[in-house]
C-alpha cells in the first residue's frame, strides 16, 4: 500500500475509535421534560 492509503487508514481507525470511547465515556442526561398523555378508556375493552 502506497503511504497515502496508510495514513488515511489510520486516521480513519483512530476516528472510529475515539468515537467509539466518546460515547462509552460520555454521561448523557436523562430528559428532563415531564410528559402527559391522557388515554381513552374507549381503547380498554371492558
């Protein structure tokens, strides 16, 4: 392989990785926005 293709290669492996310990690192918050739904009793049967 030319080293044109090497160091794409590798960058493109360090990139995925890096993303990869990104998200198995990173805290994300729970949603904070209460939610409400009101259900019909005509969707329950009897």
């Amino acid at each position: 392989m030319s080293k044109l293709t090497q160091i794409l290669l590798i960058a493109g492996v360090l990139v995925i990785v890096g993303g990869a310990i990104f998200l198995m690192t990173w805290d994300i918050p729970a949603p904070s926005e209460t939610v409400t739904k009101t259900l019909s009793n005509d969707r329950f049967p009897a």
